[in-house]
C-alpha cells in the first residue's frame, strides 16, 4: 500500500468523530450489513459520516489492508477500528456502542 493512501485513509479518520466506511450509502445501502450498522447508528442519534467504498476500489483494498479486517462495512470511532456488523450489533445490544458515541462525542465538544 502507497503512502499517498495511508495519507488519505488517516485523514478521513481524523476528519470525522464516526465513520462508516460501507458498501453504498445510508439511504441506499449495497448490503445487507452495511444497511444493519448504518441503520443502527442512524437510530443512536449520533452524527456520523460515510464513505461509500463501492465507488473507490483503491480506497476499499487499502482499507482492508490497513485495518487488517477483510470486510465491509467497517466501522471507526475516535479513528480507531471498532469492526464489522456483527461487532457493532453485539455492541449496540450490550449498550457499549452508545457509550463509546457519547465519549467520541463529548471529545469533540470539549475545547482544545
């Protein structure tokens, strides 16, 4: 993997608090996985962007490479791997993932 797209995997992580990288979009997801977390973090109130790796396939196989995770969706809190669908279901069943929202979010509203 090239430099250029460690450069831009890390500033897309750290453009955003949640990210979603996904197979299509919120709206009209490609997967059914990537439908379950995006719906999942729609209904946690929390704002988070996406990255519709579909329409970048450099970006896709350098993701997996760099995460050292083979699937999609993949999901970064704080641009830290949180992990796939099933982690993120098993964390939203057990109430983690809204913890770990609020605190990526009150981190960002705190001042520097």
């Amino acid at each position: 993997m090239n430099d250029a797209l460690v450069s831009q995997i890390e500033t897309l992580l750290k453009s955003q608090p949640v990210l979603l990288f996904m197979k299509g979009t919120p709206d009209f997801p490609m997967c059914g996985f990537s439908a379950k977390v995006s719906g999942i973090l729609k209904e946690s109130k929390t704002p988070f962007a996406t990255v519709n790796i579909l329409e970048e396939p450099e970006l896709r196989e350098g993701l997996k490479v760099y995460a050292n995770w083979p699937t999609f969706p993949q999901l970064y809190i704080g641009g830290e791997l949180v992990g796939g669908c099933d982690i993120t279901v098993s964390l939203h069943q057990s109430g983690e993932l809204q913890r770990l929202l609020e605190a990526s979010s009150n981190k960002i509203d705190q001042p520097a």
